[in-house]
C-alpha cells in the first residue's frame, strides 16, 4: 500500500525515503542534487588520483595519492550512505589539495586550471546552504 510521498516514505509525507540498515549504496538517489553531484565529482577525483599514483615516479607522491583516493572513495561512500563522518571526510578531502598546493608550490594554480575549477565545484557543493541543511537534518553518524 503506498501512502505519502511513495515507497519508503511515511504516511504524512517530507523527509527523505527510509532505507534499511542493510541497504548501503555507492551512489545516492535519495540526497539533493548538490551532494549528488558532490559524491560523483569525488569519486572522479579518486578515479583520477589512482592513475596519477599508477603512473607516479616517486614514492611519497604515490604514498600521499593513494591517501588521497582512500579518503575521497571513503568520503564519497559515506555522503552516498548518509553519514555524517562521510560529510565530514568528504570535506577534509576537497579542502586538503588547496592546502597542500599552497604550501607546497605556493600557488593554488600550480596543478592546473582544470583541476582548481573542479575542486573549486567540489567545495563549493559541499558546503552549500542546501547540502549542509540536509546534513544537519537527516545524516546519521
């Protein structure tokens, strides 16, 4: 029998679907757009991060990629499962590359333009008013 908003809703409708405990996902159907898209562009990040560490020389460079793309998988699977430690990686992840150009090359534009224009999308989804109230109001830890 279908009530409210549709399967998986209460009967009086709003909030998010309810999954069960068991049902874990890579890929979020039930978030907003803004973390949809945030989950996507980290696990592009990541898909990308992996072939520069596949393809890398040195090994502190290939040590510290492959943090990297533990971190935004991670990060990308928690937003995708709706907890908050998932948000909170996520966050770390897209914030991290600015600091380390910055201390490192001293420029944020020393990886490129591509690069700082997608990690520039990536935060600016994540703590967009919408993202962040759907955070505070349905994430779980």
């Amino acid at each position: 029998m279908r009530y409210g908003g549709g399967y998986g809703q209460s009967p009086w409708g709003g909030g998010p679907p309810r999954r069960s405990f068991s049902a874990r996902s890579f890929l979020p159907r039930s978030l907003p757009q803004t973390l949809q898209i945030a989950t996507w562009l980290l696990y592009w990040n990541a898909a990308l991060g992996l072939l520069a560490y596949i393809f890398a020389g040195s090994a502190a460079i290939t040590a510290l990629g492959l943090l990297f793309v533990i971190g935004e998988v991670a990060g990308g699977y928690g937003l995708a499962n709706e907890h908050k430690w998932g948000y909170v990686l996520a966050l770390i992840a897209a914030f991290l590359p600015f600091v380390l150009l910055i201390v490192f090359a001293g420029s944020i534009l020393a990886g490129g333009i591509f690069s700082l224009i997608f990690e520039i999308a990536l935060v600016v989804l994540l703590v967009h008013p919408m993202s962040r109230n759907y955070v505070r109001s349905y994430f779980h830890r």
